[in-house]
C-alpha cells in the first residue's frame, strides 16, 4: 500500500522511504533515513535525495496551508546546500506567500543533531484538479 503524502500518493517517495507528518506549527515535516543506496561516492546524502526532500516540503506546504484540494507543479526552485548529512535528515516547508495560482515557499533540512544542512526557495503553481498519476 502507498503512502499518503497530505491526500497524495507519490511513488517516487515511498522508493525513498519518505515519511510525512505535520509539526506543532501545523506545517508540513518530511523526512527520509539515509541508507547507502541514497548515498553519493563520498558515503554523504545525495544532493538530489535532499532536493527532492526540500521540494516535497515546499508543495506540501502550498497544499496543505490552504486546504488546497488539487495538486501543485514546482515552477522554479533553488538550493543551497550548506554541509553533507548522514542518518535520518528532516525537512520542513512554509508559505512565504500564497496567490490565486502561485505560491511562493522556502523550506530547510537538518541532519539528526539539528544543524541545518540545505536551503531552498520555490514557486509553486496549483492545479484546479488532480487527474490519477498527477500531481507533487
């Protein structure tokens, strides 16, 4: 059975073993535990493993902020990745800013002793619906 990631199935992350929880704040909290295969040649977190952590922070952040019912496609999204990571990483998103069709959210990651490891700011744009096999 696939996970629910805020009223979606994504499964691209259950391959990661993504996990999806909500903190005290309400906000959307991803996180996923680094096993060798989502490591890189240097035995550290992939970059891509983080990216696509920080960008499933973002969109769940734009959906669930909102009760937006429909999904939402990343249009733009930049990183910055600040030192290499090992063990169980946590994402957190937020809405900066929230329109009619684009949101604008950032998110940080942080390994298991709290340091902050990677950075992100992205755009969102939400989908009026959701067609099986859409959506982030």
């Amino acid at each position: 059975m696939a996970t629910d990631y805020f009223g979606i199935q994504v499964p691209f992350l259950d391959m990661l073993g993504v996990k999806a929880e909500l903190n005290d704040e309400g906000r959307p909290v991803v996180s996923v535990e680094l096993r060798p295969e989502l490591m890189n040649s240097y035995h550290v977190s992939h970059g891509g493993v983080i990216m696509t952590l920080l960008d499933v922070a973002m969109a769940m952040a734009a959906r669930t902020s909102f009760q937006h019912k429909g999904g939402v496609m990343t249009v733009d999204m930049s990183m910055s990745f600040l030192r290499p990571a090992t063990g169980r990483v946590v994402a957190q998103g937020r809405v900066l800013r929230g329109g009619r069709s684009l949101y604008f959210c950032e998110a940080e990651a942080q390994d298991a002793s709290g340091q902050m490891i990677a950075k992100s700011l992205g755009t969102f744009m939400l989908r009026k619906e959701m067609h099986d096999g859409e959506g982030n």
